[in-house]
C-alpha cells in the first residue's frame, strides 16, 4: 500500500545498518520509494550490493561494517560521514538473535548480542553526537523489541540488548534535543523474517501457533517495521522524541 509521496524525502540521506536484509532492506526500499538517497550497511558485501541494486532512484550506496565494538563503530561512522557529508537519518537495525537459556550463556554469547545492537548503537551514538555527521534537526531511529519489556524462556541476553536500546533512547535523546535531532526507538513484535524464521523452525508447531495468537493481528510483515521507521524518520514526526514506540499487533496487551 503506497502511503509516502515518492517526493516526501527528495533530498535527504538515510544510513540505514542491517540493511541487506528484513526489516532493514524494507526499510532502505521504502525510503528510496520517497524519494530520499540511502547508504544501506551491513557485514555481506554481495547482499548489499544486491540491495542497492534494487532501490529505485540514484545516489544510492552500501558501506560493509561489523557492528560488534563500539569504537570501531564510532571510526566508521566519522570516515562515511566524511566522505558522503552530514546525514539526515540513520535506523540502527542490525543485530542477531538468541536462543539460550541462561545456565548456559557465556560471555561470548553476550558479547556477540550486546555487540550488534547496543555496543554498535553506542559507537553511532558518539559519532551522531559529534557536528558534521547528522544534520540539526535530523533523526535516529534504533531497532528495539518487545522482548525488552516482556519475558520469555531463552531470550536473556537479547532482552538485555534491547532493554538497553530502549534505556539509551530515552538519555540519547535529552542529549540531542538542543540540535533539534530525535531519537527513538521502534518496539517491534514478532516479524516474518529470514531472523524470525530461524527461532521458529524446527519447534513445536502447536507452540508457534499459541505464539503467533499471543499477537491479536497475527505475525506483522517487514514493511509494517519500515513505514512506522520511515514516520519516525520524517518530517511528520518532528515533535517526537525519547519515545519507544510498540508496533507489536497487540502482543503487549495480552
């Protein structure tokens, strides 16, 4: 369903991390359909160049980064923001799932969790944060989850990541205000994704269904993740800041 103007981001520039796949690669899509310019990153060279590939318009490029270290990260940033000037957005959405249960997380499965999502937002926070890199009044949308906020068996280390991601949001946010910049965060439910796939197969098929109807509207879709990213990184949204906005199909209510 077509719901932008092709013209409501000519102009702009997007970075847009995990952007090879799901949620991210929709979310690229959606903001080139608008007629904005993305960098889509990602660790997968050859799908990144296949995501570009597929936007529509011109300008648009990929830049491989691991998002692991936060330093690294930060250095990245500074030298993309450099070489393609001050961005009018950037959505973190990379990361990776866990399935494990406690007794048997190490510090290896945190670091490769807490890596993706939080350390790297942590390394574009500073870099954001610094001038040059992302125009005043511009807008950081991270990735989050409701896994943040709801328990469930086997997830402790990524809940952890996005109760982080969410917590972030909220200081980021007080921090950048005088630039006029928001940053919020986007609480997703379960998404039909090759991530979502990989946590669901090989189980319980009585036990996915029971979990798919804990979501009063179902399993959503990618481009439910991208028109909500593409709102919040619009001009719409201008009075909208250190929010963590639920797009769950009602998995919170229950």
């Amino acid at each position: 369903m077509k719901i932008f103007d092709a013209k409501s981001l000519e102009g702009k520039t997007y970075l847009v991390t995990g952007g090879s796949s799901g949620i991210g690669m929709a979310t690229a899509r959606l903001l080139a359909e608008c007629g904005a310019r993305v960098i889509v990153a990602g660790q997968n060279q050859q799908r990144l160049q296949d995501c570009v590939a597929g936007l529509v318009g011109l300008g648009h490029k990929f830049s491989a980064c691991t998002f692991e270290n936060a330093d690294q990260v930060f250095d990245w940033m500074k030298t993309l923001s450099e070489e393609e000037g001050p961005l009018d957005g950037v959505f973190h959405c990379a990361g990776i799932e866990l399935i494990r249960p406690i007794r048997l997380t190490k510090q290896e499965h945190l670091t490769d969790v807490l890596g993706s999502s939080l350390f790297a937002a942590f390394g574009l926070a500073r870099a954001l944060s610094q001038k040059n890199v992302i125009v005043d009044g511009g807008s950081i949308v991270l990735m989050s989850s409701v896994a943040g906020s709801a328990g469930q068996v086997g997830l402790s280390a990524y809940s952890a990541a996005k109760a982080s991601i969410d917590g972030l949001v909220r200081s980021f946010a007080c921090e950048l205000a005088p630039r006029k910049i928001r940053v919020n965060s986007l609480v997703a439910g379960a998404i039909k994704t090759a991530m979502h796939d990989r946590l669901t197969q090989g189980g319980n098929p009585d036990a996915t269904i029971r979990y798919e109807q804990m979501h009063l509207l179902g399993f959503g879709e990618v481009d439910d993740i991208a028109q909500c990213a593409v709102y919040l990184l619009g001009p719409a949204s201008r009075w909208i800041t250190g929010t963590s906005l639920v797009v769950d199909g009602g998995y919170m209510v229950r």
